[in-house]
C-alpha cells in the first residue's frame, strides 16, 4: 500500500487525544495526529522551549517519517544543523594504538529515508514548530498531578487542580514517567545497567588552535570511534567542523538512588583512558568541564504491558505509554528516539482504523503491533555495546567488518505507518473480540 508523501488530511475522526510529555515521541504522536483526523492537546512540565542536550541519532525509518512532513520541508530543515558524513564515513579505532581498523562508509543520500545526526535541542526545535504550526494545541509549565479514565473517557488532574477530559491519555513523560505507575497497577523501579556515560558538546575553539587535534574540524564533518575492554569513545565534529560532541560509554558504580546524572570530572574521564591512544586524551583536554556530564545508562525490565485494562492491568483501555515511557533504549542501539517515532504513527493510525467507539481496541492493537518489534531492537544496544567492549582483534585482523556499527535492513527498512495500515484492521479485529471477552 502506497503512503502518500505529504500531510493527505484524513476526515475528522472526533478522538481527543491528550498527550503528557513534548519530547520528540509526544510530539510526533500529535503531528501523526493532526494527519490521521484526531484532536491532540499535549501537556509539557517546561515552562519553555529550550535548546538543551547534546547528540542524537534517527535512523532512516524515522527519516521516512519525517519526510513525510510538509513535503519534506522539515527533513531538509533538520539536515541543514546534521552531520553529515558522505565524504568521511567512521573511522573505528583500536583502543590502545589509535590504528584505524576500518573506515565504515556510510551509505548514500536518501530523500525518502534520510538520516539525522545533531543536536538534540535544534533538531527538536525544528518539530516543536511545525507541531504549532499545524495547530496542535501545547500547553507548557504544567505538571500533571494524576491521570484518571472511565469507560466512555480518559484524562488528567493538573498540578493546579484543572481537570481535562478527553478519548485517550498518552503517557510520553519519559523514563520517569507517571503514567507508567498507574498503568500497570504498581511503580516500576529502574535498574542500573552497570554503565554510565560520560557527554559532551562544545566549541571547537580550542580544538581547532592545535596542530594535533585541528584535523577534526578544518575539513568538514567528521566521526571517529575508538573501541577498548569495555569502554567504548566517540568522538564527531559536527556544523563543518565548528561543533565538537563526544561520548564514553564506562563501567559505574554510583548508587541508582542518588541521581541520573552527575557532573562530570574531566579528570576521572583522563583516567580511564590513561593507557589508550594518546589523541583520545588530546580530545578530553579540549573539553571545558562545565560541558561535561555523567549520565547513568538505566534499563527496565519489559513491562507487561504498555496499556490499561489489559492482561491484569487495572484500568478501563483509555490510557497508554509511548517511547521511553514503555521502553527505555541504551544509546548503542541508536534507536530510541527512532522507536517512540514509530509508536507515535501507529497510535495514531489504529486510533482512526479503531475509531471513537473501539479506543480500547485501538489501543490494544497499538500494543500488539509494536511489543514484539521493539522488545527486538532494544536488545540491539546490549549486543552493541557487548561486541565493542568484548572484541576479539585477532578475529577484527581477519574481518574487520566485524566490528562495524550494525545496520540491520530489519530495523532501517521498516515503515510503521505503511505496516500500521496493513496489519491494522485485522489485529484491531483480534484486539477487539478479546476485549469483548473479557467485558
């Protein structure tokens, strides 16, 4: 089944659908929305729009959807403040002698499935204002108190006491989410990985005055990986070289209870590469030390259900997770971001297969479409970050493809909305009759 590659307005369906959480999975889900007839409002705790973060990746199976967006006008906006890596590649190297192993080309320019590497706050500023544009209704500095839902109706108690009422609740507020507690029945608590990462994003001022570290950012965009026992540094310039950001996956042991997130030290960061390629040290040293963080990689066993009112769920099917809420990512599958996409475009086009009448349906096939495929590409941070930091290099002296960041067709080639369209009818069908049978 084709999909059309523009907005396409489909009638008007009459499903309110409230959305907590305006990151790039809630906002998605309102802009998905909007084209399949609904009504979103989303609800933000920010009380502004603010061009935080650092680094982050969509793959092409989220480009598809971009692309999809104003006749590929957002696209072209979110590739002009990307890396872009036609001419370098990725040059993956040894730990300890800086050698590189190989230079992992990347594939070439898709206008229907591009690919997006840049600065979390300026590519989410980008789909924040078309979301405005299309007429989504934002709502921000509100912090929702409760969520509650009826048979015939779902929605929040603000922090103030406001009530809104509406046909779905749509958890996307994240790895601490609120909604997650009352969806399943019980609070979830988030386990340590056992890995933390140490992040960066700044100038290249000091980069670009050394003789030793000015290659990175005098010939455009660059990507360089050095891979070790258990400990993997990537390193981009970004923006022609103008923007340095870099990333080092290590082993923690700070106690989940205290906090996420820490300042980091550069010096705690120069020790654990003491003994590596002494460029990578060089880079560090340029790093002012009020960039840099210390961000606990967290997991979750997955959850039994990403829907109220479904399996021994209480909850009458009204209220349901999206992204990081249901399914938190390590940042070795480089799919996180992606993923919340794509459950944002298959809520949204079940919701209108499903209809006002059958929302408990819709959000149950919502769930079956999309569980089994991201239970799959979570595993894909582990196996990542597992081969990295476990590599053989006489096997790597032999193959060096073998150490090559994955690109799965499984996971790049797919399209939720055209996948959405084609299974959706017959699991709402299934979804529906279990809802009947358990009525």
């Amino acid at each position: 089944m084709a999909v059309p590659q523009t907005n396409g307005a489909k009638p008007k369906t009459g499903i309110k659908v409230i959305i907590v959480g305006a990151g790039f999975g809630g906002l998605t889900a309102a802009i998905e929305c909007v084209r399949q007839g609904h009504s979103p409002v989303i609800y933000e705790a920010f009380p502004s729009l603010k061009i935080l973060g650092d680094i982050i990746s969509f793959g092409p199976n989220a480009g598809r959807i971009f692309a999809r967006w104003k006749d590929g006008e957002i696209a072209r906006a979110m590739r002009k403040v990307s890396i872009d890596l036609t001419a370098y590649g990725f040059n993956i190297h040894k730990w300890d002698t800086g050698e590189v192993v190989i230079n992992q080309k990347t594939p070439p320019k898709n206008d229907e499935t591009p690919v997006f590497n840049g600065h979390r706050g300026e590519l989410h500023e980008i789909v924040f204002k078309y979301a405005k544009e299309l007429g989504v209704e934002i709502v921000l500095n509100q912090r929702v108190g409760n969520y509650w839902e009826t048979e015939n109706a779902a929605g929040i108690t603000l922090e103030d006491g406001t009530r809104v009422e509406g046909d779905v609740v749509v958890g996307s507020d994240g790895v601490r989410s609120k909604a997650r507690t009352l969806v399943l029945g019980y609070e979830d608590k988030p386990k340590s990985s056992g890995y933390a990462v140490w992040r960066s994003w700044f100038s290249n001022k000091d980069m670009i005055a050394d003789p030793e570290t000015k290659q990175f950012c005098e010939n455009g965009d660059t990507f360089n990986g050095w891979i070790g026992p258990d400990v993997h540094f990537l390193f981009s310039t970004l923006k022609g070289g103008s923007d340095c950001c870099w990333v080092l996956t290590h082993k923690d042991e700070h106690d989940i209870d205290e906090s996420w997130s820490f300042p980091g030290k550069l010096s705690e960061v120069k020790d654990v590469l003491k003994d590596w390629d002494p460029m990578c040290t060089k880079i560090i040293s340029k790093t002012p030390e009020e960039k840099l963080v210390d961000w606990k990689l967290v997991y979750r066993d997955p959850l039994p259900t990403w829907v109220s009112g479904y399996g021994s769920a209480p909850g009458h099917g009204r209220i349901c997770l999206l992204g990081d809420s249901a399914h938190p990512f390590l940042p070795t599958s480089a799919q996180g971001a992606t993923q919340a996409l794509e459950d944002g475009v298959t809520l949204a086009v079940l919701l209108r297969k499903a209809g006002k009448d059958n929302i408990r349906g819709g959000l149950r096939a919502y769930q079956d479409v999309r569980y089994e495929r991201v239970s799959k590409v979570q595993k894909t941070g582990e196996t990542t970050r597992d081969m990295w930091h476990n590599t053989d290099w006489e096997k790597v002296k032999k193959n060096p493809e073998s150490i090559q960041f994955p690109r799965e067709d499984w996971i790049f080639a797919h399209d939720a909305e055209k996948h959405a369209e084609e299974v959706g009818d017959e699991i709402i069908a299934k979804a529906s009759t279990s809802v009947d049978q358990q009525a």
